[in-house]
C-alpha cells in the first residue's frame, strides 16, 4: 500500500513538472505589447525574427526579433518587418 502511494505522488510530480516546462511547450512565451517605435540600428542588427500569430497560443499579433548584443528579445509591430528588411537590404556600413 505505502509503495502505491509513494509511486503515484512520484507520478503527480513529473506530471507537473512536464506540465510547466517551457521545452514541453505548455506555456507559451508570448509578448504581450509591441512597440512601433524602434530605433534603426536595433532594427539592423536583428540577427533572426520570428512572427507571432493570434491564431495560435498568443493573445496579438507581433515581430520577435533577436538582436545582436541583446539579451531580451524585442516585440514589435509586425509592420515593421517590412521597414527592417529595407533597412537590412540598404545599409553600406561606414568604413573608418
């Protein structure tokens, strides 16, 4: 009797551990605000983006990206993913 118990506490704990980790993909990280109003080197130095959809586990619509030197990722209007790009595609770095 004391094994059956202890085997099925031993079961609710990895059911919750499975429950709320984040590679399970229980909880979703999702932005919850996005800002229009990005300054151009940040939008330059975007390495990677990906698009957030209120289709899916998210509440609005947004542009993750992920910059260079950026610890936090940075939600942003997805209309910006066409000026980023612009951006991106126009700049000629300045040679010192």
């Amino acid at each position: 009797m004391k094994l059956k118990a202890t085997s099925l506490l031993l079961l609710m704990c990895v059911d919750i551990i499975i429950l709320t980790s984040n590679e399970a993909g229980a909880i979703p990280s999702c932005c919850l605000n996005v800002s229009k109003n990005i300054p151009q080197d940040i939008l330059r130095a975007v390495t990677k983006y990906e698009m957030q959809s209120k289709a899916g586990r998210c509440e609005i619509d947004a542009l993750i990206l992920h910059a260079r030197n950026k610890k936090k990722l940075i939600c942003a209007h997805p209309r910006l993913l066409k000026i980023m790009k612009r951006l991106k595609k126009n700049y000629k770095p300045k040679l010192a």
